[in-house]
C-alpha cells in the first residue's frame, strides 16, 4: 500500500506550530491594546473618542476570539499530525506482517499476493483466509480511525473560517 494520500504529520505539525505561536502573539497584542486604551480613557472624552474606543475595544475582543480560533485549530492540526505518524506506522507495519504472510495491502484491500504463495492444501488455505480477515480488519480500523481524526479537523477549521468571516465583516461594518 503506498502512503502518498495519507499527509505528511511533519508539515501538519509545523503549520499547528505557527498558529499556535500566532495565537499567542495575537493574544498579546490584544491585552496590549486593551492596557493602551486603559492608559488613554482617563483623558480621550468627546463623541468622537467614545466612538474610537468602543470600536478598538471590539478590535481587542476580535483579535483575542481570533487567536482562540488559531490555538484551537492548532491543537487540532497537533492532534491530527499524532494520529497520522502513528496510522501511517501502524499501516506499515499491517503491510509488513500482510507481506511476511504471502499478502499484500492494495488501496486499503488485503490480498492475496500475485503467484505462488505457498502449499495448496484447504488447511493453508484456511488460515491464510483468516489471517487476511485479521489483518483487513486491522487495516479498516485504522483507517477508519484516521478518517474521524480528518472530520474533526474539518470541523474544527470550518469553524475557525467562519469565526474569521464573521469577525471581518463585523470589523468592517
């Protein structure tokens, strides 16, 4: 079975490191912006700066819902980058024990390998069929698994897309 549409946990990885370091410094800038307008309330009066204030308020509570989003899709890209490395090596290994067995693992399918494969007699046959079952249902299950993993990710970056929609259009209302 090759591997190519699996993913690559590394660059899962790195990408859920940079939105997490992201969501910290975003996190910072807003507590930044909000010590700012605490230091400028005291003097800024009129209309006009009560405006701007409740306005660079709401940009402090979008940056801080924004950097949520991030560091939550970032746990979630960690956890999916974990699940992959860990299907990927169990799936190598399924192939190994499929190959040593006279198997082969093709598109998620265990079969039998192309020619000869060993004694022809129905005990073989047997248990060969029941060391194919075994391991196709070891296959199934990981591959399974790693699909729950992949639709929680999806979620999880619908969300942050549409927290991010919602936020920009509200910021640029």
């Amino acid at each position: 079975m090759s591997h190519p549409l699996l993913g690559d946990p590394g660059s899962l990885s790195a990408l859920a490191s940079s939105l997490r370091s992201r969501a910290v410094q975003l996190h910072a800038d807003a507590e930044a912006l909000r010590a700012a307008l605490a230091d400028a309330a005291p003097g800024w009066r009129g209309p006009s700066a009560l405006e701007r204030r409740r306005r660079a308020e709401r940009l402090a509570e979008a940056t801080a819902s924004t950097a949520d989003a991030m560091d939550a899709c970032g746990r979630t890209l960690h956890s999916t980058a974990t699940e992959l490395a860990e299907a990927i090596a169990r799936l190598r290994a399924l192939e190994e024990e499929a190959r040593a067995a006279g198997l082969d693992v093709r598109d998620g399918t265990v079969e039998r390998s192309w020619g000869i494969t060993g004694v022809a007699d129905a005990h073989s046959v047997d248990e060969a069929e029941r060391v194919r079952e075994s391991l196709q249902e070891r296959v199934h299950h990981v591959v399974t698994t790693l699909g729950r993993h992949r639709t929680l990710l999806t979620a999880e970056c619908a969300r942050a897309s549409e927290l991010l929609r919602t936020t920009s259009a509200a910021l640029r209302a």
